[in-house]
C-alpha cells in the first residue's frame, strides 16, 4: 500500500514537472512571436518612412525641375524679343511709310509740273528715291510680302495706280486722302520664332487709340511685315 502511494506521488511530480516545463516554453514562444512581430512591424513602418520621404522628394525635385524650365523659357523668350526691338522699328516704319504713300504723302513733287488722266491729277516726282514704276514697285517689295502686297499693289499696278509714267518721267497722283500710322507708344514684341514674330504697338486712329499689330517675316534674308490687323479685327484692314 505505501509502495503504490510513493509511486502515485512520484508519478504526480513527474507529471506537474512536465506541465511547468511545457507552460514555460509555451510563454517563452509566445513572448518571441510578440517581439518578432513587433520588430516587423516596425521595418515596416521604417520602409514606408523612407519610401514617403524619397516620394516626396522626388515630387520636390520634379516641381524645382519645372519650374526652373519655365524660369528659363521665359527668360529666352524676353531675350528673343529684345532681339528684334530693331527689327520692330524698321518693320514699322516701312509700314508706316507705304501706308503714308497709300494716302496720297510722303513723296516729293513738283506741283507746277502735272498730268491729267480722267478725274485724277498726277504731278511729277522729284523724290530721290523714285525714278520710275519699277522703282516704287521694289522700294514697296523690299519692305512688306504676304497679303500686305495686294493691299498695297495699288500704288504701281491697275489703271488707277498712284504712280505712273508719261512722256518718260514719273508722276504721283498726290491728292491728300489720310492715311499712315501715327504711333504713340513702344512696340511689344510677341511670337517670336526664328523667322517670324509679332510687333504690336499703339497709335492715334484718328483721333482715337487703337493697337496695330503687325506679323513680320524673314524673307530674302530681310525682315517684311507681312500683315497686320487693328485691334484684333479682320486682316490688312483699318
């Protein structure tokens, strides 16, 4: 009886040992699970730190990027214009000059000296620079193309072209009928690419203000207005 009793006590020991045992190692890999998920979730959170930061970083660069492209195109585009400031000035003052012609001034005559054709009267021309038809028709290609020609082929073509020659010598029908730009401000120049650009510029419209912009264009290695319009209206009219 004491025999049985000793070995149900030792096999008691035995078995609680063993639970202990068992419940301790239980603890001891749940408390490793617990740290290795927290020391995952941690490089996680570190990653996701980094991968924001290089994100945004890379946003940052792209914007500074841009925006300093923008900075320089601007930058070009103010210098190309300064560039043709000249350019503008000649162009204009072709323009102005042949629309002054158009109106019947601008050209030197002798008065005491005409012809009559019809109801028009045609005095001879003593200005320097005209000679002959041929003449004006160069000095008017040399400063404008493009439509600008058909607006102001009148001057040396048709029937009742302004200029004519009789007896050899030239002769302008110089009858005051207004005309030519009286310009009142500085010319912007827009548009510009490496043959062609916009000058728009303000002037005294008869008696009001309007804004002439003028398309100029390189052709034979010279600069030519090749239209303009008025305060935005139709092509080539005033």
């Amino acid at each position: 009886m004491k025999k049985r009793i000793i070995i149900c006590m030792l096999i008691s020991v035995m078995v609680c040992g063993s639970i202990a045992s068992c419940g301790k190692e239980s603890g001891s890999g749940s408390k490793s699970a617990a740290e290795a998920t927290t020391t995952m979730t941690a490089a996680e959170a570190e990653t996701t730190t980094t991968t924001e930061k290089a994100t945004e970083a890379g946003t940052t660069t792209a914007e500074s990027t841009e925006a300093a492209e923008t900075t320089a195109t601007a930058a070009n585009n103010n210098g190309a214009a300064e560039d043709h400031l000249a350019d503008a000035a000649a162009v204009l003052n072709n323009i102005n000059n042949i629309d002054g012609i158009g109106g019947g001034a601008g050209v030197e005559t002798d008065t005491a000296d005409t012809k009559q054709e019809g109801s028009d009267t045609y005095a001879k021309v003593t200005d320097s620079r005209f000679t002959t038809v041929d003449d004006v028709k160069k000095y008017v290609n040399d400063a404008i193309c493009g439509t600008l020609l058909d607006r102001y082929k009148f001057l040396y073509e048709g029937d009742d072209a302004y200029f004519k020659e009789f007896d050899g010598a030239l002769y302008f029908m110089s009858a005051q009928r207004g005309s030519g730009f009286s310009y009142t401000g500085e010319p912007v120049i827009t548009d510009v690419t490496d043959d062609s650009f916009t000058a728009t510029v303000p002037f005294d419209n008869f008696g009001g203000s309007s804004d002439l912009a003028v398309k100029a264009v390189k052709e034979d290695g010279k600069w030519k207005a090749s239209s303009f319009s008025v305060d935005g209206g139709a092509e080539n009219v005033r």
